[in-house]
C-alpha cells in the first residue's frame, strides 16, 4: 500500500491550494510592484525620465492613478495561478518525497533529496500554472486604459489563445522551469536545514513524544529560506517576465520605453548594453521583502495544515494498516 492513501493526497492537495490562496491574497500588491519594476528600462531611482522612481513612490503613483484597483490588478488571475501553483506543488512534493524514502540512496541524502523533490514538485506546480501566469503579467504590466488590464482570467486565456496559440500561454516557460528547480529546490533545502537545526537546539522530547517547531520558528525559516533562494534565480525571473511582454509592447505606451527581448540571448545583450549589470536586479528590493513573506506564510500554514489535519488522518491510516494484518 502507498504510504499516502487517496484521502491523505487529497488533503495535501487541500492545504496546498489553501496556503497559496492566502499567500497571494497578502503578497499581490508586492507582485504588482515587482512587476512594474521589471518591465521599466529606466533606472529605478529618482529619475525625472522614469515612471517609479523607488518602492514607496511606485506605491504612491499606482495609487494616484489607479486607486486601490491598481495594487490587486490581476489578483483573480494571480489568485487562480497561486492555489493551482501550490496545490500541483505541495501534492507532487509529498508524493516525490514518498517514493523516494522508499530508496536507501535518497534516505542516505536527505538534503538531497529536499532539494531535488522540491526542484521537480516546483516544475511541475509551474507547468501547470504557466498560462495563468502569462495571463497575470500582462494584466499588471499593460496600461491601465487598455482592455488587455481589465480582462478576467477567462477571457485572458482566450486572448492569448486566439491570438497566440500555445506558443502564447507558455511563453516564457523554458525560462520558467529553469528558473524554478534550483528555487524551489533550494527553497526547500534551506527551509528543511533550518528546522533541522531548531530541532537540534531543542531539548531533547521523551520517547513517547513528537518534538514539534514553533509556528514562530516555522515562519521566521520560510521568511530566510525565501529571500536566500530568490537571491540566486533573480536574473531569470526578470528576463522571463520580459520575454513575457514582447507580445504586447503597443499597450505599454504610458510606461517609458519597453525592454527589447526577441529572444532569451537577445535579451540578456539588450538588457546589459541599456541598464548594465544592476539591470538584472531591477525590482530586487519589493522582490525580496515578498519572497521572504510568501516563503514564510506559506510554509507556516501548509505544515500547520499537515500537522493538525493531514497528521491524524495518516496515523488513523496507519492504526488500521496494522490492524489489518
């Protein structure tokens, strides 16, 4: 018998999608602004020639021209994509996870492992969600007059469809995917190393007890997890976003110049010959503060999920393994 039963999958499913819903609902008008960010050639900085001139002016300018709209553009597509991204992930994590346990190779290199499941789990919560994303990026990145900003989710991916084909809703996914092994691997790494050494600092618990982390300590290992991972992807991150907007340069108009990135190498030349190095880190400050956010929610309440409700339901699964016998 598989050591995650049907009922147990579906509730790793369950706290996956419910931990990214929430993640997105807190993290999105970070997402906005790393966004914008992004998309914008010129430098970040108090530029008269640019559009955001810093975080907190980028806050006010959405604002002013948007209203509160502007900071959740896109969040019903951001939404659908989060808790499709989470609930892919999370599941085929505890599935990987599971299968290797079963191989002394994998047992002997649990960190390894860690890395590795999560690397695979996080392609394919990114395949699956690919679509959605492109949809998102070019609701938040197109002038908020265009139509393309105020499509929904639904009429977005008939959009892109009709006028791009498959080409069109997994634009930027060969990119994605490379980007998202070593950071979602890593993410978990990480994350998985610094509870280890929480659990190694804590007293030793008696025989007939489970040592347990503190949702504190749960949170603060997500927060530095997230930030350490993204700090290694960020490059890719913004040229996949970019490549991303080359199909609808013509509604960017009120943005100031549109990056050129016909191509991956073409964007990578383009983007240092304009911007130079610091180029490639552009939007790094919002970018950190919300991957630290996101990778700390949601770790926080997918093990909270796993401890209180998919826990028993695994030792119940296993009461009646035995009894069986």
């Amino acid at each position: 018998m598989p050591e995650n039963s049907v009922q147990v999958q579906v509730m790793q499913a369950l706290g996956g999608g419910v931990a990214g819903a929430i993640t997105r609902t807190i993290t999105q008008p970070l997402d906005v602004l790393k966004i914008r960010f992004q998309m914008q050639v010129e430098p970040v900085t108090n530029d008269k020639g640019s559009k955001y001139r810093g975080v907190i002016h980028a806050f006010k300018s959405i604002y002013a021209e948007e209203g509160m709209r502007g900071m959740f553009r896109g969040h019903n597509s951001g939404q659908v994509l989060s808790i499709t991204y989470a609930l892919v992930q999370f599941w085929s994590y505890e599935q990987l996870r599971s299968l290797a346990h079963q191989s002394d190779f994998w047992n002997q290199r649990p960190f390894l492992m860690f890395f590795v499941c999560g690397g695979l789990a996080g392609c394919l919560g990114a395949a699956a969600a690919q679509p959605l994303d492109v949809v998102r990026t070019q609701m938040v990145a197109a002038d908020p007059s265009s139509h393309r900003s105020q499509m929904s989710t639904l009429s977005g991916l008939r959009r892109v469809f009709r006028l791009e084909g498959w080409a069109g809703l997994t634009r930027g996914l060969p990119f994605q995917l490379v980007q998202v092994f070593p950071l979602v691997g890593a993410n978990f790494l990480f994350y998985k190393y610094l509870n280890a050494l929480v659990l190694m600092a804590m007293p030793t618990a008696p025989p007939d007890h489970r040592q347990e982390i503190h949702g504190g300590f749960l949170f603060l290992n997500g927060a530095l997890s997230g930030v350490m991972a993204k700090v290694i992807v960020y490059p890719a991150d913004l040229l996949k976003k970019r490549i991303q907007l080359m199909a609808f340069k013509q509604e960017r108009q009120t943005f100031g110049r549109n990056p050129e990135c016909p191509t991956v190498l073409g964007c990578i030349s383009a983007t240092f010959r304009v911007e130079g190095i610091g180029g490639f880190y552009k939007g790094m400050s919002p970018t950190l503060f919300k991957a630290g956010l996101t990778s700390a929610v949601y770790f926080t309440i997918y093990d909270m999920f796993k401890r209180h409700l998919i826990g028993p339901v695994k030792e119940a699964d296993k009461s009646r393994q035995k009894l069986g016998k």
